[in-house]
C-alpha cells in the first residue's frame, strides 16, 4: 500500500485500487508577483512551468492538449514545484491548492491565478490485484476515524494552520527573518539544545509574543523577547526582562513546565498546542477550558476540541461556573494558532535560512564553513 497524499485521478485508477478519500484535492496554477495572471492553460505556451512528473498536475496540463509547447521544469515532489517558482527556475507552477496555503506564510509573494481540472479524491493506493481484504481493512480503519473525530483531528494537525496567517502578517515575517532572526539565532539554538526544544518552535513563540524584539512591552506590564510578566520573571530566576538570553531561556523553560505539568495521557502536538494556551492565560484557566470542553461533550484532551471552548472562559455564563473565573480565551487561542503558523513557515524556510547562514560564514569565516549544513532537510511542508 502506498500512503503518500496521492490523487486518485482516473490513470492511476487504471493501475491501481484506490481506499476511501479522505479529503479532495484541486490542482491550481501558481505564479509569484511579477508573473502576469493567464485566462487559461494555453496561455503557458512556451513559458516554464513546474510540476511533478506523472502528478494529477502533469495529467491535466496534458489531457485535451497534446500540442501545448512549453518548457517543463521537473519537481521532484508537488512542493518542490514551488520552490523552483520561488528561486526563479520557472514562471509558473502547478501544485495542490492544498499545498499553496501551505506555503503562504513562508512565501507570501505566490498567488494563485487559475483552477487546473476539478476537485479529486485523495486516497490510499493498493496493488490493482492484490488482496482485497487489505482494501478492505483499510475502509474499515477510515470509517472509525470518520466516526471517533480522529480524522478531523489528523486533518487540523497537519493543514489546521494553513490560511492564519494574512498577506501582511506573511510579509511581516518574512522580513523579520531577513532582518532580526540571524543575530538571535544562535541564542534560540542554544536554547533548544537545554531544554529539548526545536529552536523553531521556540523563535515562533518569540515572534508571536515580541516580533523578536527584546525591548518589546505591553500595556499590561509584560516585556522582553517572551515577555513575561514580572512574577513569571521572578520565579523563573530572571533579573532583566529585557536581556535577550535570560528572557528566552526563562520562556523557553517555563513553557517546558507548563508542557510537562499536562496529564501523561495527552499525547503530542497536542500537548505542545495545550502548553501554548497555558503559556498565555496560565495553567488554571487551561484547566478551566478543558473542564468546559468536557461538559459540552468534547474531547479535553485534543487542541481541536479545547480549541472551542477557550473563547467561552469571557462569557459570563459559563466563566462564573468555572474555577478561576473569567479569563481571555481567545486570546491564547489565537496565540496557539499563530504559532502553529510561523513555526510551520519556519520549517518550510530552514533551507534557505541555513544557506544564508552559510554563505555569511563563508565570507567571514572561510576555514568554519566547511559541513555546518550538509545535511539540510529539503524543502517539505
């Protein structure tokens, strides 16, 4: 079986057999801001376009137009389709919308211009003569996760973050990358390693809380990088909010606490996304939500389901029935989310970040560049 967000389309039907869809993709063109829009396919005639070879892309640039001249650009994959757009090796693109929400918070200069043939199934693909209880097993496993919510959970884990972020929050970051990340980043780095945390995990907190700006202060009386208020500060050991290192490593460990004082049984992203809303409104009002989501016959275990019932601790209906009593709810929902966003367009710029770093230690440290990032992951969303 091969499990790897593959479109069902009617030639691959003609090989294979195909589970349940678990959810519709449609094929767009893609272009970058100087690219002129085109009324349709035809009008790619000579330009270079990327796509995956073989790909639902491919088949329906193709289909009805066997004589359409232009210079294809292969992509290895559908998201390489638009990193060679970005890089400037082709004019246009042709992926998965899916996948260009994706993108947008990383790249917020790509555009869709037209639909590229209709919504199709995305599926499981099996051996055309194989087993057929195997095909079989497999529609029974995605009629449970159907019933039981755990698809709808899979689903926000890996494409619930996809449109947070607007074009100005996109460009927003993605000058903040350029211009602030490089001197802090080595910190964020240095934080990760003592506390077990993805640096990129942590510099999307930093960005959301501060715009990575250590001098940052809220009306409220929060400061520093993670701004934290002044009793976090105290008990976390930190004598200035506003020094950089002392106000990451204290976040940085803080959200450790919080993350580690959750339930066993929550398992991950969940427990991260949990931790963020603790980090915002406190450990008791992110009990106070999960109690909620419990009444209202939701799951307060999972972020999609706490999720609901965080924005419901300000209505006095229900945050007079609650513990600790009101608190700003979708405040920390809206912190979680953004975070999931800039830390997934983080992921998606690691390349780029890497062999800019590169490059400027080249220049300034020949002999040390060396295999600093030999290993860099490609380009995957």
């Amino acid at each position: 079986m091969a499990a790897a967000d593959i479109v069902a389309t009617e030639a691959l039907r003609e090989e294979f057999q195909f589970g349940p869809p678990y959810r519709r993709a449609r094929q767009v063109l893609v272009k970058t801001g100087p690219a002129p829009r085109v009324a349709n396919v035809a009008a790619l005639e000579s330009r270079r376009v990327a796509f995956a070879p073989e790909s639902s892309a491919d088949h329906h640039l193709r289909t009805g137009r066997p004589d359409l001249q232009l210079e294809a650009v292969a992509a290895d994959h559908p998201e390489d389709a638009l990193r060679a757009l970005w890089e400037g090796r082709a004019d246009y693109a042709i992926t998965g919308a899916h996948l260009l929400d994706l993108a947008r918070g990383a790249y917020p200069d790509l555009a869709q211009t037209l639909s590229v043939g209709p919504a199709e199934p995305v599926a499981w693909a099996f051996q055309q003569y194989g087993d057929p209880r195997l095909v079989k097993q497999a529609r029974r496993f995605f009629n449970r996760i159907a019933e039981d919510g755990t698809l709808l959970q899979l689903m926000d884990r890996y494409y619930g973050h996809a449109k947070r972020l607007d074009t100005a929050s996109a460009v927003e970051f993605r000058d903040a990358v350029s211009r602030r990340l490089p001197a802090l980043r080595a910190s964020f780095e240095q934080a990760g390693r003592e506390t077990g945390i993805d640096w990129r995990f942590l510099a999307a907190l930093a960005f959301q809380e501060s715009k990575w700006d250590p001098a940052a202060t809220s009306p409220t009386g929060v400061r520093g990088l993670m701004m934290l208020t002044e009793d976090t500060a105290a008990r976390m050991g930190v004598k200035d909010r506003t020094d950089p290192w002392q106000s990451l490593l204290a976040g940085a460990r803080y959200f450790r606490k919080l993350r580690d004082a959750l339930p066993e049984r929550i398992r991950e992203p969940d427990r991260s996304w949990l931790a963020l809303a603790a980090y915002n409104q406190g450990l008791g009002h992110l009990e106070d939500a999960r109690v909620l989501a419990q009444r209202l016959g939701l799951d307060a275990d999972t972020w999609i389901h706490v999720r609901q019932a965080l924005p419901l601790l300000a209505v006095e209906m229900h945050y007079t029935t609650l513990k600790h009593g009101y608190a700003r709810g979708g405040e920390a929902m809206a912190l979680t989310e953004n975070v999931r966003a800039y830390y997934q367009a983080l992921v998606a710029l690691e390349p780029e970040v890497a062999k800019r770093d590169l490059q400027a230690t080249r220049e300034s440290e020949p002999d040390a560049a060396g295999a600093m990032y030999e290993n860099v992951e490609p380009f995957i969303l």
